[in-house]
C-alpha cells in the first residue's frame, strides 16, 4: 500500500489553520458557519441517494471496476469489529450492538459470526432499512436448526438530528459497542448534528463499552487537495471536489465525493483532533485511530486475518491467471506491483489492488473509543 501518503503529526500541514482556529477559539463550538446551500438539504441528498441504489446479485457486484477495493475494505470492518467483539467478550457474554447507520445490512453476517445477543440498525435511508430487515429475516429463515441467532430492531431516523433512544423499544436498553461504518462524517455539517451523532452513539454504551468506525481522513483529502492544481482531485475510480480551497471550517466543510458504482453525494470533512474533544462530552476516551495504511500494516500480520483477507477476495491476484483477469487492462494500474517484485524479490502471484484503489481507499482512517464512566 505504498502510495498511501501521511502527514506526520507535528508536520505544517495544509489544515493547520484550521488546527489553529481549535485550539485558539474553543468558545466557537457551539455555533455553526454559515451552511452552503446544498438544494434539497444535506440530509435528504444523503437520504435520496442511498435509498435509489439498486441492490444488485453477488455476480453483478463482481464486474464492479472497484470489486477488490470494496471487498479489501470490507476485511478492514471485518477485523476491527472482530477485535472489539473480542474485548467485550471477555467481560460479557451477551453483547448488545448499535449499527448507526447500517445500510442494506452489509455487517449483518459480521454480527451473526460474532454471536451477539441485540442488534439495533438505524439508519437515515428508509429504503435502506428495508432492505436490511429483509436480510435479517432471510437470515433468521436461512439458519442452521438451533442456531440462536441475535434478536433486532430497525429504525429509520436522521440520527444527526433525532434522538435514537426516544425510538427504542427499550428505553432501558443499554449497548456494550456502537459501529458507525463510513456514516460520521455526514453529521459534521454543524456543531450540533455532529453532536446529536455523537450522543446517539454514546450515551447509551455500558461504561467499557466501544465506539468505532471509518471515516474519511481529513488530512490526508486536505492534502491531495493543496497539491491538486485545482480544487478536485481523484483517478479513474474516486474523485474529491471543494468548492475552494485555503478555507476548511471546522463544521460544514463540503466537498462532493464520487466512487465508482457506490458513492455519488456530498460529505463534509471531520477534524479528528475536534471529534476527539467533542467525544469527552459523553466521557469517551479515544483508544487509536489509524489510517488504513497503517491498519493494515498491522493487522495483516495476523495469519488469520491474512487468511480471512484471502477469502474475502480483498486483493486480486497478479498477474492474472488464466482463469481470471486484472480489473483493469492499463499496466500502469500495476507499476507498483511490478517494482515490489523487482526491488523486493517477491514470488508471483502476488495479492495487491490497482493502483487507482489503493489510492482511493487510503483516504480513510478506523477508530476506536471507550467509554470511561
């Protein structure tokens, strides 16, 4: 994953004034820039988008251009939800999990092979709530006799906006981990949708209980954006577009965000050092975040996740075999392949992404809080 670029921590980098506006002016978090106007509302166009993506057969996805990428970060969920089920399981043995913003239900299987105990997804897609109650009871219908499988609820809300626990069954329910899974930085348009995100989160975790996710890395797109020579950047797979550079709020930094075949709908940036701040309001503490360059330099020395990785299909074999091809004909989506066996001595076959997918996969970093009390 060597064309992942970081910035070291104490680099001058391009979001240093937005560093400097934090620490200079913490009076200022409470109130909210003035919002671009983004026509129907933010929340909708988020809404709208997930709820007209077709849901499509395991061999549709598979002509995806960007199949190993989503299949390669769908390993990386995979194993940080593994491990924090593994925390809590040493101290519980029936786990309680919130999926803020579930989707179709694409954890549903991460969440059966964990045996927990409840399940609540929420999520702002109505459609998509469906979708993943459908999955669920597929699920259930489709278990082994005497398999116990999680009980779950499912919940359409704009949770930047609605408080869940007003909606659960249970208003007593309490959860051991919540799992936001590239959502969070959709409520950063302001200070208090990115806090209602927050709370939702939270509040209701058991004290030892996680916070994780995926988000994208504002550093890392501030960056690529400084060294574009416009304001947009991206390859043949992803592209990123400001509507300026030189400015980044701390709330309602929009960009537009384009992924192949998944993703086409306005984002906005989050400032982790702010998230982290604004975590402690809820007695959170942060236990890491990684971008996922270096969370898979890690993790990929485990030999069960490196096996797991094997049949997820996360990278593609290269060269192809005679069976297969590559997700793209260009050789300079390989160059970097070619050099690692060259320099390195590596044995082909070797497991790698094009070179456009490493590249739009690394913009995203993991992270995990505890709750302290």
């Amino acid at each position: 994953m060597a064309e992942n670029s970081r910035l070291s921590a104490d680099h001058q980098s391009p979001t240093s004034s937005l560093k400097r506006r934090h620490e200079g002016d913490s009076e200022e978090l409470g109130s909210s820039p003035k919002k671009q106007d983004t026509g129907e509302g933010h929340s909708q166009k988020v809404a709208t988008h997930y709820n007209a993506l077709q849901e499509c057969g395991l061999a549709e996805r598979n002509k995806s251009r960007i199949v190993h990428m989503r299949n390669f970060n769908n390993w990386m969920k995979s194993v940080l939800i593994g491990e924090i089920l593994e925390k809590v399981k040493h101290e519980r043995r029936d786990v309680s999990v919130l999926d803020l913003g579930c989707g179709k239900g694409g954890d549903l299987l991460k969440w059966r092979k964990g045996r927990i105990s409840k399940l609540v997804c929420a999520d702002i897609a109505d459609v998509s709530v469906d979708q993943c109650r459908q999955r669920y009871e597929d699920m259930k219908r489709r278990s082994h006799p005497g398999e116990r499988i999680f009980s779950a609820e499912f919940i359409s809300a704009d949770c930047s906006k609605e408080l869940l626990s007003d909606k659960l069954r249970d208003p007593e329910l309490k959860f051991d981990i919540c799992s936001c899974q590239f959502v969070y930085h959709y409520s950063f348009e302001s200070h208090d949708q990115a806090d209602m995100m927050l709370k939702n989160a939270c509040e209701r975790l058991r004290p030892g209980g996680f916070f994780i996710g995926t988000t994208p890395d504002a550093y890392e797109l501030v960056k690529r954006l400084e060294a574009s020579d416009s304001n947009s950047f991206g390859n043949e797979v992803y592209r990123v577009t400001f509507q300026k550079k030189g400015e980044y709020p701390l709330f309602g930094c929009q960009y537009d965000f384009h992924l192949e075949g998944v993703v086409d709908v306005p984002e906005f940036l989050v400032y982790f050092p702010l998230f982290v701040e604004m975590a402690k309001k809820y007695n959170m503490r942060l236990v890491y975040k990684k971008t996922f360059h270096d969370f898979f330099d890690d993790k990929i020395k485990d030999e069960q996740n490196r096996s797991l990785l094997q049949r997820m299909q996360g990278l593609e074999r290269y060269p192809a075999d005679d069976r297969g091809r590559l997700a793209t004909d260009d050789p300079q989506e390989y160059q970097h392949a070619e050099k690692i066996v060259k320099t390195a001595g590596v044995r082909l076959p070797l497991g790698t992404l094009s070179k456009s997918e490493w590249e739009a996969t690394s913009i995203y970093l993991a992270f995990v809080f505890e709750k302290m009390s």
